[in-house]
C-alpha cells in the first residue's frame, strides 16, 4: 500500500478491486497522469471516468451543488455501488469528465481501494481496468491479461463481490435520471428519493460509453437466446452461458452456469469472470441463457445484450 500510495502521488496509474469490478486508477487532480489512463485502456477521450472518494467530505472537492437528494442517496448507499453525477467542481480537469459540466462520484465499498484513496491523499478517478469495450475485470488476473504490460501496478484483491458496475444516476436536473443500471437495483433508490426516469439509447455521442450498444464484449460472438429451450447444445465450437441448473444433461465443459439455485446476486458476481473463461476456451460462440428482469437482473441483462450486440449489417463479431 505505501508502494501504491507512492505510484498514485506522483502520477502512475494503478489497478485496484472494488466491490463492483476492478478500477485504473489515477490522482483525479493529475490531467496527465489520467491521460495514460486513456491511454493504455485505449478509451476514446469523450467517454469521462468515475471520480471515487473514500470520505464524505471529499465530495465537496469535485462537485458543487450537493443537493438533498444526493445527500440522502450517499447516505444510504454509500459506501457502495452507486455513482452519483453531479455538477462539477472547476478544479477538476476537464479530461476526466470529458468535457462536460458534470462529475461522476462514487465511493466504493472495498477496504483497499478506500486505503489506496485515502493514502493518496486525493480522489481517484478510475474507469474499470479493461481494454475499451471488452469485458469486464472482477479479477486480478483479467487485468493483468489485457493490461498488465500497460500499468504501473495491480493489486490483487480476490474477486469482486458485486460483479456489476455501479448503478449512475444523474441529479443535475429536477429529474432522477438513471443512465445505467448496475449494482443497486432501480427500485431501491426509488425507495429513498422517489421515482426514477431511465435515459433512452444514447444516439452517436453517448454520455454514458457503457451504454454503448457494443461493450463489455468478448473476442468471438455472443448470442442471447430467448430462453433456454432454444439453445442446441450439441452445436459445435459452441459455449454456453447459463443463467441457473438446467433439469436436463448439458456439456459441462463448455458450459458456465451463473447461478445453480438461480440467484440473482450470485450471478451478477459470477458474470464477467464466467466470460473471460468462455472466451478463452478456443470456442466460436457464446450462447447464453437470458436472467429474470428484476433486481440486479437488469444490470446482467443489459451487459448480455451489449455483449450480444451486433452492428447492423456489420461482421459477426462485436468490435
Ligand atoms: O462500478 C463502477 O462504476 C466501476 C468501478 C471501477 O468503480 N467503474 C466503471 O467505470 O464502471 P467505467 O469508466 O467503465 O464506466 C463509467 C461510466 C462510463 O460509461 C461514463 O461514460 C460514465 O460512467 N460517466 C462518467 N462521468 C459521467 C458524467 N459526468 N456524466 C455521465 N456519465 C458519466
Ligand atoms: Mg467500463
């Protein structure tokens, strides 16, 4: 940690876990060292990171207008897996919120990003530590494959135990605008401030990458299956994704099931890893069975079809 500490302060950029996935992170305040954060995720410049805190105070550091809402729902969920967008604070640089005139803060449950935020001394912004638009890391190791050439260091911190992204909201206007599911499910935030709006499909400049139609994709196809009764599991080169126990035989080598009693939770925690294990396999295409839409099932569903998606008339495969 003094080691890491020391890396952040003067201007590298270093993997941590989260209870969501892992984050690449650097000093919020240092434009150029989150420059190289862009940089070896190869992430286009439009696309803004999370600013996490460790510390309530913090917040004030980044954003201006902390309205009661913001409050209650920092509160309550934090912290946790909830990304707040704020009104920016002008002293933080504009490439870490791409431009605009707001700011996402979140302050994560894991007790070692919260050491690294606090031994820094300053808040980290951090996108998840992928390659852009591939999936996910909820491990050390997923980190260390795509980018462990490209980083200064990554703690190793087990897995994470959310395995979704943070649920962004946006409270800029008099709206509680969702921008992207994750880790705490809508109708829980209801409960604290009342009703939610979800944000349509971005069109070509989203303010939310992860709501590009393609993300969190792995390197052959994947095809979402309207249930499991459709899937042939005797294709060849194929690998499959399923939601809980099947009450019939299926190739257990090629197959990861998310959840055996079919927990929502379980699940979410087991999604991205059970990806990059399918995607390493020499395998042609991913089947997956779909999840139930309620709860964290919205979040697993949403990264499912990105994954699944593909370009109108394009190749195949997710680019
Ligand atoms: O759980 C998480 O949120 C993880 C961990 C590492 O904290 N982080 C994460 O970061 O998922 P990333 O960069 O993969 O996704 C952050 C999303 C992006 O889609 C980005 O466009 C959106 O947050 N975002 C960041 N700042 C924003 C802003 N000011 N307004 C709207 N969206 C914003
Ligand atoms: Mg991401």
């Amino acid at each position: 940690m003094r080691k890491a500490t020391a890396i952040i302060k003067s201007g590298g950029i270093i993997a941590f876990p989260t209870e969501t996935v892992y984050g690449l992170g650097a000093d919020a305040f240092n434009p150029l060292a989150v420059a190289r954060i862009f940089e070896a995720k190869s992430r286009p410049l439009f696309d803004p990171l999370i600013v996490h805190i460790a510390d309530l105070s913090q917040i004030g550091q980044v954003a201006v207008g902390i309205d009661k809402r913001a409050g209650r729902l920092a509160g309550r969920f934090w912290p946790g897996p909830l990304t707040l967008v704020l009104p920016r604070h002008e002293r933080v640089p504009g490439i870490v919120t791409a431009g605009l005139d707001t700011v996402a803060v979140r302050m994560p449950d894991h007790l070692i990003a919260l050491d690294l935020i606090r031994g820094s001394g300053t808040p980290i912004a951090a996108p998840s530590a992928n390659r852009f638009g591939y999936i996910s890391p909820t491990k050390a190791a997923h980190v260390l494959e795509q980018l462990g050439d490209r980083v200064d260091m990554i703690i190793d911190g087990g897995s994470c135990s959310v395995g979704v992204e943070s649920t962004i909201i946006r409270l800029t206007d008099e709206r509680n605008l969702i921008l992207r599911h994750g880790g705490i499910p809508a109708e829980e935030i209801e409960a604290v401030i009342g009703p939610v709006v979800v944000a349509a499909e971005p069109a070509a400049a989203p303010e939310a990458p992860g709501r590009l139609p393609s993300h969190y994709s792995p390197s052959i196809p994947v095809h979402l299956a309207d249930s499991i009764r459709e899937i042939d599991f005797t294709r060849p080169g194929a690998g499959f994704l399923l939601f809980r126990r099947p009450d019939f035989d299926v190739p257990l080598e090629r197959t990861e099931i998310l959840s055996l009693d079919g927990d929502l939770k379980e699940a979410a925690a087991n999604l991205f890893s059970s990806l990059h294990r399918l995607d390493r396999m020499g395998l042609e295409v991913i089947i997956a069975e779909p999840v139930p839409e309620r709860g964290l099932g919205i979040a697993i569903m949403d990264r499912l079809r990105r994954a699944a998606y593909k370009k109108p008339g394009g190749p195949e495969k997710a680019l």
